[in-house]
C-alpha cells in the first residue's frame, strides 16, 4: 500500500487520528477473507460520508442559486455525486493505490473498480468529518469539485450533451468527437476556460466555462444545436428534389 502521508498531502489534511483514515481504505473484502464480521472496513464511514457530502453540496447548492426550485436542485446533486463522479474524484486522489483489499479483490482488478473507489471516497470524507469537523470537510469536499464544477456560478448541465453528441455522431461514424482546450484566461480563484470540439478535423461548436468540464459540455451543446438547426434545412432539400406527385 502506497504512503499514507503522501494521501494526506493530496487530501491537504493531516488527521489526528490516522486509524480513521486507515480504516476509510478498509474494503470490505478484508472481512471476508478473514471470514469474522468482527474485522472493521469502511462501509460505516462511506454511510456518515455520503451524508456530509450531501449536506456540503446540499448547502452549497441552496445558497448559489436562490432562484432555482427543489426539483433542479435535487437533480444537480443528484449529478454531482453519482457513483461515476465520485470515482473519478477517488481517483484524483489516488485512493486505488491507497486500498486494502483482500488478495482475491485485488487480483481481480478491485484497485481501478469505480464502487470500491467511490466507496473509499465517501469513507475518507467521513473519516474528515470525524476527525477534523464540518467545516475542514466541507473545504475539502468543495476543493475536490472545483475543478469538475467550477466555482458553481451556473447550475450543473444536467443533459450530458457530451453524451448525447457521442450517439449522434457515432450514429454515422466509428469516430468520437475530440475535444480541445484552446484558452484558459483569469485569476486562479476565477479561470475561465474555452474549448472547442471537432470530429473528423471539423470544429463543430465552441464553449466557455468556470472549468474544462463545463467549457467542453458547452461545446457539445453547441454542436448539438448547431446539428439540429440544420435537419429542417436537409429535410427541406429532400422535399423540393422529390418528383411532384402525378
């Protein structure tokens, strides 16, 4: 298992009581193996972590957009802390390397799979919590969703274009739409990004965001309605090269 301090060095905390973070990597599989439900793993510190990570955003959300209703709200942080999201946080981290898995999980790839890291995610904000309070969690949780989210100065997109204009295009074509940050300008505290996306060496929309995240997603919006704007025109053409009907 890798260095703990070099996890406390990413995480920009050093617990007082470091059993809690060493139990945070604990998977389940160790109790297993060791076939005694008296071996302790993480899952009790994921449940009290998801529940700070909802609050954190939660509260964040409530007071970003006072105009948004609670049904957009919900879906936003629905979002944010999908299982996927939450992986790729782990992953920022580093959890994998950071794991303590039985020998059999480990073998069977159980360092790169996203519930066993997001699991671990959610376990070591819990363990944050208990160790250091609401308030270093919630500027470590925050701190982790900057660079997806941005400083949320606009509600999460919750369409997924960058989804939808992958089965659009791969609908015609093997190929999957790239995307390319051409800009980024501002203080460190207020970057704004631009990126662009192409597919087959055409630019096919433009986006700005708070984060490289949210300049792609408005990219592929872009596109995306670049696309639909011209069907109508296409489906005019068809119809004015058809044969009048007799």
């Amino acid at each position: 298992m890798a260095d703990i301090a070099i996890l406390q060095s990413r995480l920009g905390y050093t617990f007082r009581d470091v059993a809690l973070l060493q139990l945070a990597l604990t998977h389940p599989s160790i109790a297993h193996e060791q076939g005694s439900p008296l071996v302790q793993h993480n899952q009790r510190l994921e449940f009290l972590g998801d529940s700070v990570l909802g609050l954190v955003l939660t509260r964040e959300l409530y007071e970003k957009f006072p105009h948004v209703g609670e049904g957009a709200l919900t879906k936003a942080r629905a979002q944010m802390v999908n299982r996927k999201t939450l992986a790729e946080q782990g992953r920022l981290l580093s959890l994998g390397e950071h794991l303590v898995l039985s020998r059999g999980e480990d073998a069977n790839g159980g360092r790169e799979r996203d519930s066993a890291v997001a699991d671990a995610f959610e376990a070591v904000l819990g363990a944050v919590f208990l160790d250091g309070g609401y308030d270093v969690a919630q500027r470590i949780i925050l701190g982790c969703f900057r660079d997806g989210f941005g400083e949320l100065t606009e509600i999460p997109n919750l369409e997924n274009p960058k989804g939808e204009l992958q089965e659009v295009l791969q609908s015609k074509s093997a190929d999957a739409p790239l995307y390319e940050l051409v800009s980024s300008s501002g203080p460190d505290h207020d970057r704004v990004f631009e990126c662009i996306v192409t597919h087959g060496g055409v630019e096919l929309g433009r986006g700005i965001g708070k984060s490289k995240k949210a300049a792609e997603s408005e990219a592929a919006l872009s596109a995306l309605n670049s696309l639909r704007a011209k069907k109508p025109d296409e489906a005019v053409e068809t119809t004015a090269e058809e044969p009048p009907k007799s």
